[in-house]
C-alpha cells in the first residue's frame, strides 16, 4: 500500500463575520501542493455525478457514501490518477469547506495512536464531507466521526464555515482530533503546524473534540503543563524547522493585521486567535495568502537585508502556488446569492482572485478542463505561463515589468468587484428558479473579463522580456 505523503504545504485563513468589514464568514487558503507544476481545475459537482462509494486512488480509503448529496463547488487536481483532492468548496446549503492544511503530530502521540495508511486523508474529505452537511458544525461532526472510525493517513486542518459560524478543525495522531469555533471578532493564520491553544471541555458551544481525548493525555501524562490544556503544546511539534518554514507566516500575517503588536518572526507562542486593528476585507485575505515578507529584510524580491535574510524564511506567496480559494459567505443577500467562492490559479505574488457565485450548476470552460499540457486557453496554465515570465523581472527590480504586474492585478480585481457589484442590482430581478443558470452567465462573463485582462499581462510581458534575451546586438547605421 502507498505510504501517506503530506503534499499540501499551504497557508490558511479564517475570519469571523464580525472580523470583516461587511459581516461575511470567510475561509481561504493557498495550495502548495506538489511541486512548481500541479495542475487545477475548477468544478461544480451535480448530485446525479457525486459518486454513491469513495474509493480513492491516493491511499485506497473506501466509504459508502450517504443519498441525496448537495451541489457543490470544488477544485480537484486535473490528473487524477494519484487522487482527487478536492480541496475547497461551497455547497447549495451556503456551507464552505477548505481542505486541507497539512500540520504534524508530535512523535509521542504518533506513537500512541498511529497513522492510519488506508485511513481518509484530504485527497478524499472534502467530497466525503462537504456535499452531507448543512452547517460548518456538522461538517466538524461528520469529519470527526470519520477520523474516530476510519482513521486518518496524514495529520491536517480543516476550515468549515456558514454564514454564521467558522470552524478549525486538526487531527493529531490516527483517530484523534479538535476543533475550535473562530471567535466572530477574530482571525486565524494558519501555517503547517498545530494551531489550537487552550480547550475548555466545559464549553461544547466553542470547543468540539474526540471523546477520549482529555483521558488520553491523562493516560499517557502527555500534558506537561500544571493547568490548563494546550492542545498545540499536548500533541503539536515544534521543531527547528517550525521557526524557520511556519511561525514567520504567522508573523508577517498578524504583523500586516495588527502593526501594533510587536511579535519575534520565530516565535511559537504567538495566538492561534486574533483581533485585528481593523475590519478584513478579501483585499487583505488575498495580499496576506500573496505575500513575500515586503516591507522587511525577508522578502526574496527585496533590496534590503542580505542574501541570507532574504532566503530565510518560507514566504506565502511562492512558486509552489496552484490555486487560492476565499470562500465568502455575504450577510446582506438571501441564501440563494449569498456565496462566493473567489479563486486564483498559479502563483499569488501575480495573479487576482476572481469571483464565482457558488450557486450555479456549471464553471466556465477555461476553468474547468485544465489539460496537462501548457496552453493559454487553461487559466490555470495562463497564469503560470505569467510568473514564468514575472519572476525574473522581479528578481531584476525590472520597474516596468513590476507595474504592469500590479496594474493588472489591481484591475483584475475592479473588474471582479464591478461584476459582483452590477450581479448585487440584478439578482433580484432573476427568478429563483432561474438563479443558478444565470449565475452561470455571470461566472462566465466575469471569467471572459479577467482572463483577457491576464492575457494582457502574458503578452506585455512578453514584448518586455523579448528585449531581455542574452543573445542580442544592436544594429549599425547602414543594416
């Protein structure tokens, strides 16, 4: 049997709907998976082709699957041979599902309770999970009854959310896991490692777990501290390598959210849970999961510090970025309108998400089939093609090249907000019956407007490279 591999090395964020600046939930994350090159589509999933039996590719984990699955979105890898990986999603119950982050049990608790190689792993939970539930705390119970019974092959985190609540999730050994409901007023960053802190098993309303996990750690005196019971600290890691790959994320994060708070790049006893110093916005979600440490002598593409400093730290926004999705679940709409699942495909220092209405039963066609050859009519192979392209210019500080970049991810982004915005005035006039073949009209001119827009991009960074070649000589006068 194949061993477990942990392929998805991502950044998470959360929001609570008093935490953003229009009342929305928010979940999104950023997939590193696999590499430079791991091809994405972009999908809707109708209950007639929902599959009655799980049975993956990735690890052979089999689960009979419940009738009557909701539509969904999701956006699964294009080859599938080594496993789906749904990844992310909203179904028709305006509930969002983001997985996975992939963390690390500590070596005692791995132990205690093994992996499990055949047990469900994030290449399957998403679709086992997000089309059963109605609310982010039952996607919490269903995935906690799963992993209590089948196991897990891979320690992960997991974000559900509604127009409600939001939820983290994290497994720690085979059979064992948490979960806490994100404050309404707070934020989460999440790297790879264990995030949650203090669990209070008297308080069901916020805190969800595995029902032998507190006698546990009594059991087998894992619990190091005199009171209290840090969950991070119980079951976590924190290697070496933590200081230098995860905590700096956290960092540069809650340093762009909250500039008062003076933190250590390196530290591990930053909250997991946080008040920002103003309302967040999916500008700053998407600034946060693009992010290269500017500003600082970290960033790869800066002036300052040293060869060193600028090579130190994991950044956010690298070239393992495939997709990143922020699952919007808005206040201010009936349900039938109220989600929106925004993604960006190939790497986020150069792309914009671009925004679908989640209620629709089809994705537009450069979204959707994603062929495993590069082609510019793939947005995802588009936008890769874009920071082949970019890199190099900023590594160079080529100005130009850096304003063309930024302009088209500026307007990327109005052109997003516009569509949203002119949808917001006409939904209402739309039956609702007729809601979700519209949306698909409107996710279908929304992603016309952005692709050209990228398409713009590729060719005038194509003119500008095109004078950048090492074979080069300027003509004389008489040739």
């Amino acid at each position: 049997m194949k061993t477990a591999l942990n392929l998805s090395s991502c950044t998470a964020f959360l929001a609570g709907k008093n935490a953003t600046v229009d009342g929305s939930t928010m979940i999104a994350r950023n997939e590193d998976a696999g590499g430079g090159i791991n091809a994405k589509r972009f999908v809707v999933v109708n209950p007639n082709d929902q599959p009655s039996e799980y049975i993956s590719t990735f690890n052979k984990f089999r689960l009979k699957l419940p009738a009557n699955p909701l539509r969904y979105t999701e956006t699964p890898c294009a080859d599938t041979s080594d496993g789906l990986w749904g990844e992310s999603g909203i179904n028709t119950d305006n509930v969002a599902m983001s997985s996975t982050e992939t963390e690390f049990t500590n070596t005692t608790m791995l132990g205690i309770d093994p992996l499990v190689a055949d047990g469900i792993g994030e290449e399957a939970m998403l679709t086992v999970v997000l089309p059963y539930i109605h609310s982010a705390r039952e996607g919490v119970q269903r995935l906690g009854d799963l992993v209590t019974q089948f196991g897990t092959c891979e320690s992960n985190g997991i974000a559900f959310s509604d127009s409600d609540e939001v939820w983290y999730f994290e497994t720690v050994g085979g059979h064992h896991w948490a979960a806490e409901r994100i404050p309404d007023n707070a934020y989460v960053l999440a790297p790879n490692q264990t995030g949650i802190q203090e669990i209070d098993f008297n308080d069901p309303d916020h805190y969800l777990y595995s029902d032998d996990l507190k006698e546990l750690a009594e059991k087998y005196h894992l619990n190091k501290a005199r009171e209290g019971f840090n969950f991070r600290d119980i079951f976590g890691e924190d290697v070496q390598a933590d200081h230098y790959y995860n905590t700096p994320r956290v960092w540069y994060g809650q340093k762009y959210l909250n500039p008062e708070i003076d933190q250590d790049p390196e530290s591990r006893s930053m909250p997991f849970t946080q008040v920002a110093s103003h309302l967040i916005s999916v500008e700053d979600i998407a600034f946060i999961l693009s992010s290269h440490y500017q500003g600082t002598d970290f960033d790869p593409y800066g002036k300052t510090g040293t060869a060193e400093t600028r090579q130190r730290y994991r950044p956010i926004g690298m070239n393992r970025n495939q997709e990143m999705h922020i699952l919007q679940i808005r206040p201010d709409f009936p349900a039938d309108h109220a989600a929106i699942h925004w993604l960006a495909e190939g790497v986020n220092e150069f792309n914009a998400p671009v925004p679908f209405f989640a209620n629709c039963t089809d994705t537009p066609e450069n979204f959707k089939n994603t062929p495993l050859r590069t082609t510019t009519e793939s947005f995802y192979w588009l936008n890769k093609l874009v920071a082949m392209l970019a890199d190099p210019f900023f590594a160079e500080h080529d100005l130009e090249a850096m304003v063309a970049v930024s302009e088209s991810r500026k307007f990327g982004f109005a052109n997003g907000r516009a569509a949203v915005a002119e949808a917001d005035a006409e939904f209402k006039n739309i039956e609702k019956t007729a809601l979700p073949e519209w949306h698909n009209q409107v996710n279908e001119k929304i992603a016309n407007t952005i692709t050209e827009n990228v398409k713009d991009l590729l060719h005038q960074l194509v003119l500008l490279r095109a004078e950048k070649m090492v074979p080069t000589f300027e003509k004389g006068g008489e040739l």
